[in-house]
C-alpha cells in the first residue's frame, strides 16, 4: 500500500489516532543486520502506520537496503517506504532498484536528490543519471505510472544548500517552496520535513541529560505540532527516525549497565558514539546503528573548510606530515577524518608526543592519553556522572607506510604490554591479537553500579572501519583538488600503500606508549 493511502485511511477513521513512522539506517555488520530486525520486532507492535529504509550515498548499501526493505514488508509484515537517491545513480541502477522493490510488493519510494559526495561543495550530475528529485519522481511515473507512491523531502527553513549565516533569505525561501510545488505536480503525493538538529555542546558530555532533553524535546514538540490548528485540526502525522539502540553488554559480561557511554575521543569520534545512539568508531559492532561513514553526511561548511585547510600543493610526502602536524598544534581547525573542530581538551597532555610523532611519518587520526583514577567529573575527562572515577589505556590510531610498520613491529618485540592491529586497503592483516579478543581501554567505578566499560578496540569493529578510514583519504581529502592535479594522484597513491594501525598500550599505571616510536 502507498503511503498517502496509509495515512487517509488512519485520518479518516477520525478517532484522534496520531499517524508515526519509524526511520532506520542500513547496518555495516550481518550481526548488525539481525539486531536491527531484532529491534524493529520490538518497535513494530506499537503500530507504526509504516517504517522507511534509508539509502546509503552513491548506493553504497543499494543491496543491504534492498534486502532490509524486503525483509521488512514481507516478514517483519511492515509497510515499508525505500529511500532513493540520484548521488551517482545511473538510471538502469535506479530501474533495478525499483524493479527489485515492486517485485516484492513494496510500493513506497522516498525519492530524494541526496548530499554531494563528500568533498564537494556541490552536487554533480552523474553521467546517465539523475540531476535533481524533480528528474527522480518524473522518471518514476512515466516508467511505473501510479504504480509507487512518491515522497519527496521539505525544507521547512529552506534547502540547506541556500542556508546561509543559519538563515535562507525571503526570495531563497520562496524559490524553495516553488520548487517544491513542482515536485509535487511532478507527482508526489507525501511530503516530510527534513531533521531538526540541536545544539547539546553544553551537555554533550552527559549522556543522562541529553536523553533527557531528548525526550522533553521530542515530546513537547510533538505536542506544539499536534495542537496546531492548521487545517481546523491538530497535525496527525509524525515521523520518527529510529536511532536509539539498546543498551548493549560488554563482551563476556552477564549482565549491562543501562548506562554505557562512549564519550567522545579526539579526531574522528562523535558524540553519535554513544551505545544508546547511533555508533561512531568504537563500541560494540553487533549494534545494529554501527553504520558506514559515508551515510553520516559533513555539512558544507565543513568541505568548505577542509578545501580552505587542507587542499594545498602536495609535492612530498613531508607535507602530508606537516598537515596532520598542523591540525595537532591547533593551526588546521578541521581534519577529513574529523567531525570535530581539533582536537579535544583530554590530547593536551599528549600533543607534543603527537606532532612528534606525525612529523615522523605516524599520521594520527584518533589517539587517547592514559588516566589512572582521576575523579569522573574532571575537565580532562568528561564522563558525563560525578563521584566516580575513571580509568584509561593509552591508544593510537594512525596510518604508516610499510616500512614504518615493519620497523615498530620490530620494536614492538621490547614492549610486551603493547597490542596492535595493522591492515592496508588490500586487507594485509598483521597483529598480535586475536580477531575475536576485545579489549576495553576506557572504564569507571561509581557508587552503587557496574564498572561501566565505554570504550572498546576490537578487531572486527577495526576492520569494518578501516575500509571508511582508506575511503576518507580520497572522498574527503583527494577530492578537494582538481582531477588532473598531482596532489590527488599522490593522495591515491597513499591510500594504497599506507597501513591503518591500532596501538593499545595496556600498562595505563607506568606504561609510555610513545617510547616505541624512539630512534625511528
């Protein structure tokens, strides 16, 4: 069933039912996948009127959406809307797609533009594709006629594309309900807002306070919307995107806290890496959020800034090291493998040992001082509860060139307590590590609970993120440089050859992670 008949069947009933859908992203791992299905058994029996699938960038999960969307209509027995985007989509993939989804019965398609690939400012038709959600929705019913039932995306404060300085100017607003008007006579027949974010810099640390802000919010806005007189009626439909995930034990555990929290660390994590929200780099890869990187979208301002910082003449591989060095003395603001403005307050005590380090040809993308008792609420911590006390392992992940491998490994001999994981983009393993050890390099003691262990290094969540880490350097980095520029061929020559490595030091009382990097 179509998604407007969905909800004028709901309204008409005329009983104050309030219509609600839920949203999911496509997982990264198959234990993923099964805790999503999991999941979505629990959320479905409160009677969703439907549930959507989103579609990664450039089709990069088309199959895993394809194959959710059907499970989701024919087992879960959902009404299930697809996401569909034209971001290098050719028109016999988008065909292939559709064709795949009304064979299963599935007759809801989102049908979107989608975000420029990352690192660029703009979006660019793909040869043989699609160049806006106008094109999309034409091409849908001339081909499938009133087979699909269309939704497009609405801009209640304007396209952020015409945002500027936070706000879209009167005639930008106009032009975009225009243009929303066409996609309708296009013909589209569901419209939804685009997300509403908020600003939590000033609790973000604190995962308590900002779920609890989350549910006030999120309540009282429903409310504020619901009582509306718009239409002589409270609105009646609301869309809820499912990324809350369950609390999740740590490996080997009986039981879990209901509190785990993985604050973030510098360079590369976010404050979307709690358990309880969508995962960032570490945690525990069953969750079922822990999706790819590339459908975790940076804003403009940000490629705007990386272009500003980061795309500089390249003709050494000594200034490659400069600009990671940079970014650790706080000279760049932005890193292609950062969501965050540098590096965060707890790296102070480390970043001469790290633009040491750098300089050396150790490119580091996340890194993580040792802390042994030190009060939970202590600026250089952050953990979000008082009264408590928090414990780390010193870490490191950075690319290396092979030679530079094989010379820590060799050192690595002198320093037992020292765990790693090497792997270049052709999947070349070397470790002295299990693939299914998991070790905890973060925890805390509090009052009247369990030790709360929120940080992780584990090889599986490793190497499902290590095909992202290799990707950054040519989508957010190569990509800022013109196509015939040397830079980007020397970029892609680096992503190549280069090694993605993790160093735990486990000694977090006497340990000195840095020393092995002497005398290279």
């Amino acid at each position: 069933m179509k998604v407007i008949e969905k909800i004028r069947e709901a309204t008409a009933a005329n009983d104050d039912r309030v219509v609600f859908s839920f949203e999911f992203f496509p997982p990264k791992t198959e234990d993923g996948v099964e805790n999503l299905f999991e999941r979505m058994e629990r959320m479905v029996v409160h009677n969703p009127t439907f549930c959507d699938i989103t579609w990664g960038t450039g089709g990069s999960t088309a199959d895993l959406t394809l194959v959710i969307a059907n499970r989701m209509q024919n087992m879960v027995c959902v009404e299930t809307m697809m996401h569909l985007t034209c971001t290098n989509m050719l028109v016999e993939e988008i065909d292939n797609a559709l064709t795949t989804i009304k064979s299963k019965g599935i007759q809801a398609v989102l049908a979107l533009r989608g975000d420029p690939p990352h690192g660029q400012d703009k979006f660019v038709q793909v040869e043989g594709g699609f160049a806006c959600a106008i094109d999309l929705v034409k091409h849908i019913r001339s081909q499938y006629g009133d087979y699909f039932g269309v939704t497009v995306a609405g801009y209640p404060e304007g396209h952020p594309d015409v945002i500027q300085d936070g706000v879209a100017s009167a005639e930008a607003y106009q032009n975009d309900l225009a243009y929303l008007k066409r996609k309708v006579d296009a013909g589209a027949d569901v419209i939804i807002p685009d997300e509403i974010m908020a600003a939590l810099d000033p609790i973000k640390e604190n995962e308590d306070a900002v779920r609890a802000y989350g549910i006030h919010l999120g309540t009282e806005m429903c409310k504020k919307i619901m009582a509306k007189p718009w239409a002589d009626r409270g609105v009646q439909n609301l869309k809820v995107l499912a990324v809350e995930t369950d609390s999740k034990c740590f490996p080997g555990k009986g039981k879990c806290s209901s509190n785990i929290l993985s604050r973030p660390k510098s360079y590369i994590a976010r404050t979307l890496g709690w358990d309880q929200y969508p995962q960032g780099r570490w945690g525990d890869s069953h969750n079922a959020s822990y999706g790819p990187l590339s459908d975790y979208h940076s804003c403009g301002s940000r490629d705007k800034k990386l272009r500003e910082e980061w795309a500089v003449p390249l003709n050494k591989v000594e200034d490659i090291y400069e600009n990671f060095m940079k970014f650790c003395l706080g000279i760049l603001k932005s890193s292609p493998w950062s969501d965050l403005d540098g590096l965060q307050p707890e790296t102070n005590i480390i970043n001469e040992q790290l633009v040491s380090i750098n300089l050396k040809g150790f490119l580091t993308i996340n890194s993580q001082p040792s802390i042994n008792r030190v009060q939970s609420d202590s600026p250089s911590v952050e953990m979000g509860w008082a009264g408590g006390y928090v414990y780390q392992k010193a870490y490191l992940e950075f690319f290396c060139s092979p030679d530079k491998l094989n010379a820590l490994v060799d050192k690595f001999k002198q320093f037992p307590h020292l765990t790693y994981m090497a792997v270049n983009k052709q999947e070349s393993w070397t470790s002295n590590v299990n693939k299914t050890d998991v070790n905890a390099v973060t925890w805390g003691v509090f009052p009247a609970k369990e030790i709360i262990q929120p940080t992780i290094v584990d090889p599986e969540s490793f190497l499902v993120w290590k095909d992202e880490a290799f990707e950054i350097w040519a989508r957010r980095w190569a990509n800022l440089y013109p196509e015939t520029d040397p830079s980007k061929k020397f970029l892609e020559e680096v992503e190549s050859s280069y090694y993605l490595v993790s160093l735990v030091d486990n000694d977090y009382i006497n340990g000195d992670l840095f020393s092995v990097f002497k005398d290279i």
